[in-house]
C-alpha cells in the first residue's frame, strides 16, 4: 500500500486486533511484529505503523529485525504509547539489517534484568 509518507509498503501492527489481518490497514492489522517484518521488503522504503496501546511481550524471544531499510514507527504518546515487554533475561531486539529505524516504542523489562535489549549486528 504506498503511503505519501514513503514510497515503499505500509503496514500496519495491533496486538488489539481480534484476529490476525494481513496488515495493510489498521483494521487488519498483524498482530505482531515479527508478522509486519516477515513481509517488509529490504530497501523498497518500507513502514510498520505499530498502533496505539500495542503490547508485545518478548518471553525468552527475540524480534529480529532482518530487513535494511525498514522503518518501524510507533504511534501515539503518553500512556497509549505502543509496548514491547521484555519478560525474560535473554529478550531482545536484534537487528542484523543497515538503514533500520525505531522510534517512538516504549521498552519495558519486566525482570530485574536484560542481558542485551537491542542487539546491533549490522
């Protein structure tokens, strides 16, 4: 979907949805987003809107993001603010693609401690 916000693809993540969509419109929205990158082309432009009041718990996982170029957004401030939980010591964010950007998520660990909360490899 082009967006005059990028002319790449535009998709669109909500852990509120009812069931999974294919994440083209906030109404049908991935449910995770590990979905939305799974789909992201490398160096097309694209975006993942994650939705307000989003929350993504991690557990003993990690969200790879393996797509360069990709920007992952945010949307909302304040207690709306979309969330990525990580539940366990070994949680993370890893990146292992050039060009990517993250903003506007709020991190919260829900342990005493994080090994490594977002892992740079690119």
């Amino acid at each position: 979907m082009y967006s005059a916000l990028t002319v790449g693809n535009v998709w669109y993540v909500n852990s509120g949805v009812s069931a999974s969509g294919n994440g083209l419109s906030p109404e049908g929205a991935f449910s995770t987003l590990a979905a939305a990158i799974a789909v992201a082309t490398a160096d097309n432009g694209d975006v993942i809107f994650i939705l307000p009041s989003h929350n993504e718990g991690l557990g003993n996982a990690q969200i790879t993001v393996s797509v360069a170029g990709l920007t992952i957004r945010g949307l909302k401030s304040g207690n709306k603010r979309p969330r990525i939980d990580f539940d366990h010591a070994n949680a993370s964010i890893d990146i292992t693609a050039n060009g990517v950007t993250i903003e506007g998520l709020d991190l919260l660990p829900s342990v005493t401690a994080v090994l490594v909360g977002i892992d740079v490899n690119a």
